[in-house]
C-alpha cells in the first residue's frame, strides 16, 4: 500500500509544530505506529506531516512538583525500563511493556498512543486506573484534563483542533500499594481484546481505596466504579469482577462478541484483582 502525496515538515522547536497546526489538514507524526499504517491503508490522507521528532523537551521523564512528569514523546520502552516510573508508578511500566512487540515499544509514543485513542490500547485503562492527567498545548496556551475525562470514544478525544499532547502527569503511588495489568491479547495486533488495570491500597486488613481501568471492551475506556465501591465494602475479587462492565455497551467483532469480551473482561478483572492484593502489603 502507498499512501497519497503529502508535505513532510519536521519543526525544530515547539512553537514552529504549534504555528503549524494552527490550521490545514495537517496530522502530527510521533512515534508513527498508528499513523503510517493509517496512511498506508489511505485511512489517513494529510496534506502535511508534522514530524515531533526532533523536537526538545518532548521527551523527558521526570520527577517534579511531587508528580512524574512523562513527555509525550517518550517511546514505550523508555517507559517500560524508566527507574522514575517503575518506582513511582509501576502500574505504568507494566502496562507499557505488554504493549506490541519490541519494535513497536521501541518508536511508539505515549503521547501518539494517547491522542490517537485506540479503544483497544493499553495505555488508557492504566492511566484512568492511575487517575493521570494530560496535559495539553496549542499556540494559544496549556490545559490539563484527567484521563477519564479525555477518552471520549473511539478514536475521540478531549484534544482540540491545534493542541497537541505535551505530557502526562500522574501522582506517584503510595508505598505498599498492589497494582497489576491484565490483559487477553489479541494474537495477530498484540491490541487488548479486554485488558483491566487495577490498583488497590489495604488498611488494617479491608481494602480502603479501588481503581480499575478497562480497556477493549468498550468504545473507549472507563473506571469500572461499581466494582471499586463494592471492593472498598468488602467484597472479594470474583464479586466485585463481576460488576465490571456492567452497563457498558460491549464492542463486537469477527474475533470476540460482546458477550465474550464482557466474559474476559470479569474473568481478567478478577485475576488483576487478586494479583494487585497479593502485592499490596
């Protein structure tokens, strides 16, 4: 497949990409996973590529104002080894390395995977799971949005015409906290058919806070709320997985129904479940 003629324009500050996009068909070229396939396919057809990648400080991962700051360009495996992240948010690290194949986690980007907001991505169900929050720009200035609130629908963000996604930002977990991403992988992408991200803290015995992130079930991801209530009343793992989807309106296609993926993901959910208590000390 050859995709149509296009401009290719590599900005070297971000000022230049943001005049840039300030208007035309133009699409922002990060890590290129989604984009050059898209093109290829002629799902994409741009009058002009904006390239990112030689811009600086897009790309750190950091520690600051007690918070972990990761820029948009950093690749998944950057991620996946990054001794901020592993320590501060290993629910992150985990999710970035059942993303792909080592190719894929080697040129994708965080901030690509998030603008482009694959209902089947990985990312999503930790950063909701992680109640990160994304931080945008545009020529005309920055705004933040929590992650629950940024994945709209398939393909569909809170993103405006113009802002590109500068950075993700997510409070450090608590010491003793108990993660896990649990994911059934579909055999030829790698994308989640369902994958659950979840986070638990344990006081005195009784689980005192629950977050749960779903992906690839739904046409965008979600917090599965009422499994967290219930897991914070008493609930064990298989009751609270079973609420999880609950009112969802399940994708469906040639290789899972929307009543297996409502299946995977509460047997899923229940195994993240356990995993992430067993590790919560």
């Amino acid at each position: 497949m050859i995709p149509q003629t296009f401009e290719y324009t590599a900005p070297a500050t971000l000022q230049e990409a943001l005049g840039l996009l300030e208007g035309g068909e133009r699409k922002v070229l990060a890590g290129g996973m989604s984009l050059i396939p898209a093109m290829k396919l002629r799902l994409a057809q741009p009058d002009e590529v904006v390239d990112l990648g030689r811009i600086p400080g897009l790309k750190g991962i950091a520690e600051s104002g007690g918070r972990v700051r990761i820029g948009a360009m950093a690749t998944h495996h950057e991620i996946e080894i990054s001794a901020a992240i592993r320590g501060q948010c290993p629910l992150l690290a985990e999710a970035a390395g059942r993303i792909g194949d080592v190719q894929v986690r080697n040129m994708g980007t965080i901030g690509g995977s998030v603008a482009h907001a694959d209902p089947a991505a990985d990312y999503p169900a930790a950063l909701v799971a992680l109640e990160a929050q994304i931080r945008m720009i545009s020529a005309g200035g920055e705004r933040t949005v929590e992650a629950s609130e940024f994945f709209l629908d398939a393909f569909t963000t809170a993103l405006e015409p113009g802002e590109l996604v500068r950075e993700v930002e997510i409070a450090p977990q608590p010491a003793g906290e108990g993660y896990r991403y649990e994911k059934a992988a579909h055999p030829a992408s790698g994308f989640a058919v369902v994958g659950v991200a979840v986070r638990v803290r344990r006081e005195g015995g009784r689980i005192v806070m629950a977050r749960i992130g779903v992906t690839g079930l739904a046409s965008r991801a979600f917090r599965a709320l009422a499994a967290e209530r219930l897991l914070e009343a008493g609930a064990n793992a298989k009751e609270a997985a079973k609420l999880v989807g609950e009112g969802e309106d399940a994708n469906s296609d040639l290789y899972a129904s929307a009543e297996y993926r409502h299946h995977l993901a509460q047997v899923h959910a229940a195994r993240a479940i356990q995993t992430a208590l067993s590790r919560a000390s």
